[in-house]
C-alpha cells in the first residue's frame, strides 16, 4: 500500500521503512488469521505450522518479487515515457510549447508571464524535459537499485512478521492453547507496529495502532469462523 | 504495489484497475502456492480446502481493510498537509515566497521571471496553496469515498482469484492430482492477468505476462519445497 510521507521527513530511509510496513503489515495479519482458522479446524498444531511455514514462504516471495516487479515497472515506464518526452520535443515542439503554456496557465500566471516563462524553459532541452516530466507527468527518477532492494527488504520483512503468530504452535501442542498466546503476542505486535507506522505517516498514533489492530483481529475471527463453517 | 499510469489513459476507471490488480495479484499467488505446498505435504483435500478458505477469507480482509486505511491515510495526510499550507500562506508569508521562488529557479526560469512568477501566484491564497499543494509536496486530492470502494474492489478481487487455485480440490480427491490441475489453470490464468496487467502499466504485454506467471511458479514451488522440509 501506498505512504505518503511529508517531503521534510522524506529522507534515504524511507523507501526501506516503506518496505518494511508492506511486508511487515502482511506478514503479521495473514499468517496470523490463517494459524487462527486453522486453530478452530484441526486438531494438530503440526498442521498448522506447516501451512503456517508455507504460507510464509509463499507470501515473502509473492510479495517480495511483486515489490521487484513494481519497481521494475516504475523503472520501464519511466524510461519509455522520458524517451516519449525526448522524441515530442525534438519533432512536436510546437505542441510540448503549448502543453508547457497551459501548465503555466493551470497555475494562474497572467498571459504574459506564460509566454515569457515558456520561451525560457524550451530553450535548455534537458531540462525541459526534465520539468515536463516531474510536473507535466508527475514522475521522479527512480533508484535503478530499489526494485532488488525492495524485494529484499519487503520479503525479509514479511518472514519477519510471519513468524510471530506462529511461533507459539512451536511450543504448545494443543492449537487452542497455542492460539491463545498467538492471539495476545501479534495483537500487541500489531498495536506497536501500527503505532511506529502512523508515526512516520503522520497521522495520530494512538488511533492508528488501533486500526491497524482490529483490522488483525477482524481478519483472524473472520478466517476462525469461516475455517469453522468450511469443517463441518 | 503502485501502478503507474500514462497521463492520456489516467481516466476515471484507473483507480479501479489498479484495485483490481493489487487484489488479484495476491489472490492468484498466495493461496496458490499455500495449496500446493500443503499438497506435498498432506494426504487430504478436506484440510487444503479448510486452509485454503481460511487464507482467502484473512487475506481479503486484510488487504482490502488495508486499502481503507491507505485510502483514509491518504485522505488525512492530505488534508493535515492543506492546512499547514493555508498556517503557513498566512503567517509565513515570506518562507512560502521563497520556497515558490525556488520552485521557479529549480525549474529554469531566470531571476526576473522568477520574481513576477512568484508575485502573481501569490495574489490568490488559495491557488497559491493548490499550486504549493500539487508541486511542491507532490499531493493531488484523493477522492472521499476512494477508501471505501478500494476496500471491496481489492477484497473481492482477491476472493476471485484465490477461488481459481483452490476450485479443484473440490472436485478432484487426491492432493496430487488436484495440484496438477490447479497447476495448469492458475498458470494460464497469471499469465493472462499479467498480459492485461502490463498492457495497462504500457509495458510489454508477453514480457509481463511471463514475469507475473513465473512469480506465482517460484512462489508455488518454494511453498511445496518448504512444507515437504518441514513435513518430515
């Protein structure tokens, strides 16, 4: 899911801080609603980790190559749409002047002040190009490394996360027992991490970490009574 | 994951599709590759299904509770940013000046247009707080009622396609034998997503459709190799 964050604290670290909060956001409520539908269903922890084990395996590739793949993509694209942007102000210029002219309208400079600041602006090729795409597109530059990083770091993450619900059904061999532990120790996991996530996004705390965990223990009971329902 | 748009094609029905592909993406994947895992590791279809529904049910509502609270996160970091815009077009009047003045330099304009720039967009406080808004922190208004209809378009989406890789082990009794069907039809169908997926990102469609379809394979296959590891 998409972070804003305020361009003051849009430091280096917070492409990594938004890979985390993808992996770790999933990676503490699916494996963990999972483990709690299957508590309610069978009758062996056993089952329950290695659905547990796989579902993490499954779920730190699926999202760690999605987040290589979407990095990959915003790369491509924004390759193919500066090279667009090349090739129309190089044999549509009158057409990318018109596009610059009305950018300056849409902002509400005076008539004047539109032509003259076009007529600057097309007079340097690159950074022409450089302005149509950050404000006429809305695209920055992306890190040519971020996409192997991201993949890292959001799988990593979400093996990370995993592991907290299921760790209990190491330990206790009755699945309800174990439940119960899981239940209490990824709540809380859920109520720091979703406090620290609402932090850097800028938004209260203290509400945050409560949304993000009910929306845990909704997706858990719901998986419990629907594993319920499916077993009898 | 974040999908990129070209300007021409942004209509109104993108944000859809870009739900749509955020919920498939995982749908098709993850309970893909949880059911062929439990396949090399357990000798019932009952418990496959049981765990198979269980992800489907956690894994819509946690992602499409988590595309609420994106949307509404969105929402509240726009409008906390609104108003510090408007605190600071008022009562910083000569910080916002300076920042509106660099925003002209950065983009080229020369010392003199720089300055008539600025003093015409600071006339009307509240295009000059639009204009401060889109290009200098990058934020355009998210639609209102986006965090609701995004929640059901991801959590549907996602229960369609986890329904395609779980829909032979009803029919079929042997883990195996469903796996092989599952196999084929979730493949066909990653490959066909990733073919209308990369259309719309404007990559190449067959290049595309092959990365989304060897995702869910590497994904489904490590699921397999790490239940069988865990199983003994």
């Amino acid at each position: 899911m998409e972070i804003h964050l305020h361009h003051e604290e849009h430091l280096q670290s917070s492409d990594f801080l938004r890979d985390v909060v993808i992996g770790m956001s999933d990676g503490l409520t699916v494996p963990f609603a999972l483990a709690a539908g299957l508590s309610g269903a069978v009758h062996s922890t056993s089952i329950i980790i290695i659905a547990g084990i796989a579902e993490i395996a499954a779920g730190s590739i699926a999202m760690g190559l999605g987040g290589y793949l979407a990095g990959k993509t915003e790369q491509d694209h924004y390759n193919s749409e500066l090279r667009r942007e090349y090739y129309e102000v190089e044999n549509l210029r009158h057409r990318e002047i018109e596009e610059t002219r009305e950018f300056f309208a849409g902002i509400g400079l005076s008539k004047e002040l539109q032509e003259k600041a076009t007529e600057e602006i097309a007079r340097d090729k690159d950074k022409w190009v450089q302005f149509m795409m950050k404000h006429e597109l809305g695209l920055d530059e992306p890190d040519p490394k971020r996409a192997t990083k991201s993949a890292f770091n959001i799988g990593a993450s979400y093996v990370v996360g995993g592991l907290v619900p299921l760790s209990p059904y190491f330990f206790l061999h009755k699945p309800l027992s174990a439940l119960e532990v899981s239940v209490g120790v990824t709540l809380l996991c859920l109520f720091v991490f979703g406090w620290f996530k609402s932090r850097l996004t800028g938004i209260n705390p203290w509400a945050g970490a409560l949304r993000v965990m009910l929306i845990g223990a909704f997706a858990a009971a719901a998986a419990f009574g629907v594993a319920k329902i499916f077993e009898s």
